[in-house]
C-alpha cells in the first residue's frame, strides 16, 4: 500500500462567517496508514458591518493543531486513494487572538472622538467526528462537526466601553463572550493533493 500524501486546505466558509471574515488555511499530514496531524491558520480581517460608517474594525488570527484517527477505508468506490480517506475522530487544541478598535463620538459635538482598544484571546479542546474523501486525482472534501470547550479572555483599553447606541454586534460580544462554555463545531475544507 503507498503512502498517504500530504493535502493542503481551504475552508470557504470562513470567508463569509458574518462576525470574523478569515482567510483559513491547513495542511494534513499523514502520520502512517491510519493517522494523521493537521495544522491550520487563519488571518481574520473584518466582519460584514463596514468599519467605515460604524467606527469599529477588527483583525486577529486562529491557530488550530488536530490529530485524526481514520477508522474508514481508503478504497471508496472501488478505486485507490492516494490520501488518508473516510471516517475519522480527531482531538484539536485551538488560540484566537484578536484586536479590535471602537470609534465612538461621547463627546457631545466637540472634535475630540475617543477609541476603546479590546484584545481578545480564547482557549479551546474540541472532539471532532468527520469524514474526508477524495474527489479524482487531486482534490478532496473534508467535513466534520463535534463539541468543544472554550475559555475566553478580554482585555480592554483604557477602559471597557459600553454603549447601547453602538450599533454593531462584534466578535466578543456574540461568539466569544468571556469566559468558559461548550461550544459546537462544524466545518467544511476543500483540498489539494500535493503528491
């Protein structure tokens, strides 16, 4: 039997998720016939509300490292595969770090227009259960869904800013509020099949 081979990742959907617009990438590498560590990052560079007319913009980046136990075949339709391929369970470990700055006109009319900076950092573990199959000679689809844990940290500067005329739901107020919770995780990459 050959050798699985290394696949390099994207995750569209990333590019669209309406709270942090990310540019996400990943490699799979195959550790054996029936494992594999898969390393992903991602540079976050916005979020559907216009920072323009809101005063609010945002930037951060997402490390994530797995490692997958293939249960399923490599023979899937009765042809060879060239990657590890079918079902698997995979343990990630992930970090987020993001910073944001919030333009905010408190001053009644006078020049002067304070930013409010807010860093934000989470933590998670997550267990996944997906599946990857290969799609001809060179691409494949990797999906998957689980559940995971979080822990979030927010740091404010100079001081938090809180406003109910601000009209924007940033990252840290829906998504990854302070704090620890479960949280549910899907996703879909498309891959190259590097050999």
């Amino acid at each position: 039997m050959v050798a699985p081979s290394p696949v390099i990742k994207f995750l569209p959907f990333a590019l669209v998720d309406p709270f942090q617009n990310t540019l996400h990438v990943g490699v799979e590498f195959p550790v054996g016939l029936e494992n594999s560590i898969q390393a992903e990052g991602g540079w976050v560079f916005g979020s559907w509300d216009d920072p323009s007319s809101h005063g609010f913009s945002q930037q951060g980046l997402k490390l994530r490292l797995s490692w997958r136990e293939y249960f399923g075949s490599r023979k899937v339709r009765n042809r060879p595969s060239s990657i590890l391929e079918g079902g698997y369970l995979a343990l990630m470990g992930s970090y987020q770090y993001y910073w944001q700055t919030f333009e905010v006109d408190t001053s009644g009319g006078s020049w002067y227009i304070p930013e409010y900076h807010r860093t934000i950092q989470a933590f998670e573990a997550a267990l996944l259960l997906g599946y990857q199959v290969q799609l001809g000679r060179r691409l494949s689809i990797d999906f998957w869904g689980g559940v995971g844990a979080r822990y979030s940290i927010h740091r404010w500067s100079p001081t938090k800013f809180v406003s109910s005329s601000f009209n924007i739901t940033p990252v840290g107020d829906l998504i990854l509020r302070p704090g620890g919770r479960a949280v549910p995780r899907l996703g879909i990459a498309i891959g190259w099949i590097l050999r």
